[in-house]
C-alpha cells in the first residue's frame, strides 16, 4: 500500500509520470540584465549550478548551448550574487 501518492493520467496518454512544472525560462543574457550585473560574471558564478538549482541548457540548431534558469534558478542566482558580493576580491597580478 502506498500512502499519499496519487497518480493522474490524460485518457489516451502513454505516461505516467510526474511531469515537470517549469513553463518557461530565461537566459543568461536577460538574468544578467534584470540582476543589473555583468553576464561574463553572472556566467562564471552559474557554471557551477546544476538542473536541480534551476539550471536548464537550451539548444539550437548549432553546437552551441545557452544558459538559461527556471524561477526556482534566478532565485538561487541571486543568493549566489550576494555570497559572491560578500567575499572580498583579491588583486591578482
């Protein structure tokens, strides 16, 4: 017996599984400009998110993929920023 799952299914539909919620997204480009920060920068504080941060690569007809971020994702970007903003930046030369 399983307790508090319940499972819906479209008539006609051949899955079964949760699917995802996530709507849309929005690019790195775009993020960087509503953060009102440097997308370079933004770039080199994502690299390390992963889907489950909010993450999601979308793709083109090329090789070359765009960041991009669910709601979920800016939100972590943005604590991200401010963790970033609070460790001071050394001079490397």
């Amino acid at each position: 017996m399983e307790l508090g799952t319940a499972e819906r299914r479209r008539p006609g539909s051949l899955m079964s599984t949760q699917r995802n919620k996530i709507h849309s997204v929005t690019t790195i480009a775009r993020v960087a400009i509503d953060l009102g920060v440097d997308e370079d920068w933004l770039w080199d504080i994502a690299n390390g998110m992963e889907p489950e941060d909010g993450l999601i690569w979308v793709y083109g007809p090329g090789d070359e993929g765009v960041m991009a971020f669910s709601e979920d994702g800016i939100e972590c970007l943005r604590d991200l920023i401010e963790i970033h903003k609070e460790i001071p930046q050394t001079n490397q030369e």
